[in-house]
C-alpha cells in the first residue's frame, strides 16, 4: 500500500517523467555512474503504474490500454496537450532541457512554424491485443539536415525567468519545469522570431 501511494504521489509530481525521461537518453557526461538503472526502474514503475493514460500514438507512447483517440503526435489531444493542460512538470534527470524537451514541438505545431511540415503515416497497430489499421500524423522537420531544433535560447529563457529549476544529485543535473511556463517562454521567442528555436546547417 506504501509502494503505490509514494507511487501515486511521485506521478502527481512529475506526470511527464516517462515522456522525457527514457533511459537510452541518458547523458553520460552530464549522469554519474549507476544512475542509468536507476532511471530504468522509474521509468519501468511509471509504465505500470494504474493511473497512466499516455496515447496510442505509436512513436510516443508504449501503453496499448491508452484511452486518448488523438492520432496526431502534437495535437491538442495529444500526450503533450494534455501535459499543457494539466500545467504538469516535466523532469529532466541528467539531461539538459535544450537537448531532450520534446514538448516544445507540440507547441511549434500550434504556432504553425514554417519549417516543420505534417507527415502522415497509415499500418496496422495492436489495441488491446486487436490488430487495427490506423492514420497517425506527425510535426516534421525536413528529412533533408537542413533544420536542427535548438532550443538553447529557450533553455536560457526559462532559467533567466525562473521557471527552470536545477540542482545537483549524486554529481548529476535534475531540473523541472512546468509546461505552461515553457509554453509561455516559447510563445515570446516565436512571436519575436519564427525561427528562434533552429538552427539551419544549409545542408540540403
């Protein structure tokens, strides 16, 4: 009873740990050994834990039971959407906001930047053990190299305006923000500069 509620309460915290925290992105520069397996087990605890309710869109979620229809990866029915809405934190365990926030996309879309186009793609996918054809769409950049996401500027935004807070575990970064604080920072840079979060390398 202990290990669900501290469960329950860890999720209430941080409800977007397993969106943007995935072990295979830990930064080992950055991440003092051992803290891969440790970041293994939240992220295995989360993913059983009762109250998910991540999406069925493929690329972002692993959670067949997933009772969000949103086919679109950032739309506002999507996993992000509903971070918004929730003004959910996200954590970031031993990896920096600039290099891992996937979350920003679902606000590129909603701005409607010029470098990112709707992809979509159509297969079968698993729902409940149903094998089902399904439509899904997602926010891309071009497949050419020729757009890089940097968001650095936003990254140095939210830590001028206090909304990005840091400490230091064990010799590894954590930081935490809340997601409209982010939408809000983003919004500022985008209303001044479409192009605020790239970089464009001219490869084409």
């Amino acid at each position: 009873m202990k290990k669900r509620v501290a469960l329950a309460l860890s999720a209430v915290l941080v409800v977007a740990i397993v969106l943007v925290v995935a072990p295979w992105q830990v930064n080992e520069s950055r991440v003092p050994p051992g803290t891969e397996q440790i970041l293994k087990q939240i992220h295995s605890a989360m993913l059983t834990y009762a109250g998910d309710w991540r999406g069925k869109y493929p690329p972002m979620s692993r959670n067949p039971g997933a009772f969000i229809p949103d086919m679109d990866a950032f739309g506002l029915g999507s996993v992000f959407g509903r971070l918004y809405g929730m003004h959910s934190k996200i954590l970031f365990v031993g990896v920096p906001f600039a290099k891992c926030c996937t979350f920003v996309h679902f606000i590129e879309q909603l701005w409607a930047v010029p470098y990112r186009q709707q992809r979509h793609f159509q297969g079968k996918v698993l729902e409940n053990g149903v094998e089902v054809e399904r439509k899904c769409s997602h926010f891309a950049k071009p497949q050419d190299g020729s757009v890089v996401a940097d968001f650095q500027p936003l990254e140095t935004l939210l830590r001028n305006e206090n909304y990005l807070k840091e400490t230091e575990v064990d010799g590894g970064t954590v930081g935490v923000a809340e997601t409209r604080y982010v939408f809000q920072c983003a919004r500022k840079l985008l209303s001044e500069n479409m192009e605020s979060l790239i970089t464009r390398t001219g490869e084409k």
